[in-house]
C-alpha cells in the first residue's frame, strides 16, 4: 500500500487543528528538469529540514524534495511534545549497552532538546513552546517505579528539573480518576509542530537552501547518487534519506528497520472555563501505558488529545469517534464534548524504539524510526547528519552504534507481526 496516498489527498495536509491554525506558508515549485547539488535531501520533516538548514549554514549547496508540502507527514501531525531524554529510559540503556553508551546517549538527547529551543529563539519561530511535560502512571503499582526513575535521573545524570507528585497533586493538575501519580519535567515542552516545520523551512530557505514541494522520488540511483522525481532529477555528492514512516521501498535497508504505523488525535471544541478543570497548567501529558494516551490545552483552549494506534494502513473512517474512546475514559466528563477535528498520520518505529541511524551505502545516509519521541530528536538528527557529511562524524556514530535489528517476516509478513504483537500489548493496557 502507498502510504503517500493511501489516506490523504496529494499536495494537502491533513484537516486537522495544526493545519487550520497554521502560519502563512508559501508553495513552494516541484522540481523541473535536471540539478547538480553537493547534498539531495528526500523527505520534508524536521530530520530533512534540519539538515538543510544545517547544510546550507556550512555553505552546502542543498535541494530538498518532499513529495507533498513541507512538515505534510508525522512532523506536522504530531502531539507536539519537546521531551526529555532518549525514547528508551536510561536504565534500560545502561543494561543494553552499557553506561558509557547510555550516558552519551543522555547527552545527545538533552542536546536534542536545547537544539530545538535554541533554533526556534534564533530564528523567531511562532510556535507556542511552552514548558512542561507531566508523565503520569495509570496503575496504583507503578509509583514506585516512576518515583525511583525520576531519583535515578537526578542523582545518576544531575538532572534536576522532576519533581515528582503523589495521586492528590496529580489530581489537581490533571481532572481525571485515571491516574495514580506523575513525575512533572519542568525543562520538556510542547509547542504547535505545524507552525515548528514551517518555521525550519523558512530558515532553512534564508540560509540558502532549495526546497521543491509536489516532487515524490520515484527512483533513486545508489550508484551515480541520483535521484528522480516524475517532472526532473537531482545529481549529488551526497544523499539524505528523511523519510521515516513514509521510507516506503526507496532503499531495503532502511525500510527493514523502520516500521510504519499510524496514530490519532482529536480536538475538542473550546473548552473554555473548563479547560483548566481538565488540565490545570499549559503543561502537556504522557501516561504509562503501552498505547500512549498523551494530551494537551491548545493554545484557543481545546484539549488536543492522542490516542489509539492501528497497524493496518487504512485510517478509521470515523477518527474523531476512534479517539473518542480513549479520551472518555480519561476523561468521562468530556464523554459528550463536540469533536471538531480529527486527524491520523503515520510515523516510523523500530524494534528498539530508538532511532535508526545508518550510512546504508557510500554517500547515502539516513536516520529515521523516533518511535513517537521525535520533535527534538529528529531536529538533530538533520544537524548530526549535517556535520557527518561535512566529515564530523562523532556523535552520528554514536547514534548509529545503537542496535535496531530489522523487522522479522520481510516486507510481507513484517506489518501482521507487528500488528499482533502490538495487540498483545494492547490488551494487557487495558486488563
């Protein structure tokens, strides 16, 4: 199934919130005829877009091509979430790899997020980043853990921003029975993830680079590095992949290890004084289960809320009532609330659940597969492949040194392997 098509029209993004309150936004020209550039990026997200900004402030000349419109997949349809650390907890790390390896991997993944922050100050981004991140446990039994986590943290990597809340105090920031405690991170953020891909786009254009819309690969050429579109082709020195969930069959090797699966948000109609019943603070929230229920305030009161995953390809005819069965049950006081847009994208996953870094064949480079955690990873990653192309290749090593096996099954059986694994998992969140 083509995933570019199968559940959106071409050149338009989504009906969802982001996009109906999204910034002025040129059209930028398909690609026509033939270019020579020192770097072809394919894929218009936050990896593609950092990296050309990145490229074009060394001095590279840089055309990128996005089949749709700039920030069209995951990038702009995501909860907006700027969170902490790497998608994996740091225990976890330190008992894969080592604590060497974790601790670098704390590091790039707090670069990461001061990367965002810092790219959305120098370059004036109207996105409404605000801070906080509250993660909260759906299970009495979890506390314990997640209040040893945060210590973990604190006394392990000096990371002092948690503070850590019991049922009442959770209670009293977000209006629901369904949580048991929370762990608040004062240095994550959230912000609108529509209005942050137009604004690296903007910068990115100042800088130089040569963004083409409407311009989908249909054939790369390892060997010559040449890419085609259906109206032109690019020559170059050098070749980024940013595709993520949408890789598709560009190049096997990466598409073995990135899996693509589709995700769900709804936004309520204004929420009005109610807002702050349901969430106290303009802070965002992730909870504990396996199929992560994460939501926030918008910035004109709604409760913008995710939730529910598939793993078929095709998108629920009705997402605004798939969403609203989650929502419910975290909040059965909005059971009745009017749902004015509802919206489904497809990001890219490993079996890891981090990142997939690779140099798949001489000149080609990739990164992809954030497994939901890629608002401030996926940033650097576009400057970390940006620096490895200009022969810096330290920390793009380091994230490339992470295992993610391939999906087992080969492109046929991989997706209902997937599906009944996550339905395993599934289940369990909800027994």
């Amino acid at each position: 199934m083509d995933l570019l098509t199968a559940n959106d029209r071409r050149g338009t993004y989504p009906a969802s919130w982001y996009a109906a309150t999204a910034n002025p936004a040129p059209e930028r020209p398909a690609l026509e005829g033939a270019r020579r550039a020192d770097v072809c990026i394919v894929g218009g997200g936050y990896t593609g877009l950092s990296a050309a900004l990145h490229l074009a402030e060394a001095g590279a000349d840089v055309v990128l091509l996005e089949a749709h419109r700039v920030g069209w997949g995951a990038s702009g349809r995501n909860g907006g979430q700027l969170g902490s650390a790497q998608r994996v907890d740091q225990r976890t790390l330190e008992a894969r790899l080592g604590e060497a390896q974790a601790r670098a991997l704390w590091h790039l993944a707090e670069d990461a997020k001061r990367l965002a922050k810092d790219l959305i100050a120098r370059h004036r981004i109207d996105c409404d980043l605000r801070p906080g991140i509250l993660n909260v446990v759906h299970r009495a039994r979890y506390a314990d853990g997640l209040r040893a986590y945060a210590d973990h943290l604190k006394e392990r990597y000096g990371y002092q921003h948690l503070e850590i809340l019991d049922r009442a105090a959770t209670r009293a920031l977000v209006g629901s029975p369904d949580y048991h405690a929370g762990v608040l991170d004062r240095d994550a953020g959230h912000l609108h993830p529509l209005n942050y891909a137009l604004g690296l786009a903007a910068a990115a254009e100042r800088a130089g680079a040569t963004l083409h819309e409407e311009s989908r690969v249909e054939r790369i050429d390892p060997g010559a590095i040449r890419v085609a579109t259906s109206t032109g082709e690019v020559t170059a020195d050098a070749l980024i992949l940013a595709t993520n969930g949408y890789h598709g069959d560009l190049l096997p090797e990466v598409g073995a290890r990135v899996m693509p699966i589709n995700n769900f948000i709804a936004a309520t109609e204004p929420l009005g004084e109610r807002a702050r019943e349901i969430i106290a603070e303009d802070i965002a929230v992730a909870d504990s289960r396996f199929v992560v229920n994460y939501f926030r305030l918008s910035a004109d009161g709604r409760l913008l809320f995710g939730g529910g995953e598939t793993y078929g390809y095709r998108f629920p005819a009705d997402i605004g009532g798939f969403v609203r069965r989650p929502m419910s049950r975290v909040f059965p006081q909005l059971r009745d609330v009017r749902i004015d847009y509802a919206w489904g994208g497809t990001l890219g996953i490993t079996r890891s659940r981090m990142p997939h870094f690779a140099r798949p064949r001489p000149g080609i480079w990739s990164a992809a597969g954030y497994s939901g955690h890629g608002v401030a990873m996926a940033t650097l990653a576009g400057k970390l492949l940006a620096e490895a192309i200009g022969g810096e290749t330290a920390d793009f090593d380091r994230m490339a040194a992470v295992p993610t096996p391939a999906f087992p099954g080969g492109g046929t059986f991989r997706p209902p392997l997937l599906a009944l694994a996550m339905l395993w998992y599934a289940t369990l969140d909800r027994l």
